[in-house]
C-alpha cells in the first residue's frame, strides 16, 4: 500500500510533467513573417514558465 503523502507527490509530478510535455513545442504561428512568428513564439514563454514554476511550488508544499 501506498502511502496517502506519496500518492500525492506522484500525482503532483505526473501532472508537472504532463503539463512540461504539452507546452514543450511552442504555438504554431499563422504568420508568414518570421518576425512576427518569433514575437508570437517569445509571448508563449513566459506564461508556461510562470505555470511550470507555479507547479514546482505546489509539488514542494506537498512533500513533506
């Protein structure tokens, strides 16, 4: 049996992982101006960073 603390600590790093795999590839820009792509692509960034970094803080606070 598993104990209720690590459960939770897998499940927290399963979906960290989850979420690191889905926003890994940056958008698909409808854009045929390299340029406005790279603003696109760079826009992206940040918020999976701040997602990520969020998802990190989480997992800490659950393993104890």
């Amino acid at each position: 049996m598993v104990p209720a603390s690590l459960r939770h600590a897998l499940r927290a790093t399963g979906l960290a992982l989850l979420v690191f795999v889905l926003f890994l590839f940056p958008p698909f820009a409808a854009t045929p101006r390299p340029d406005t792509r790279a603003v696109l692509i760079l826009l992206h960034v940040p918020p999976v960073a701040a997602y990520l970094w969020g998802l990190w803080r989480m997992e800490g606070e659950i393993r104890p």
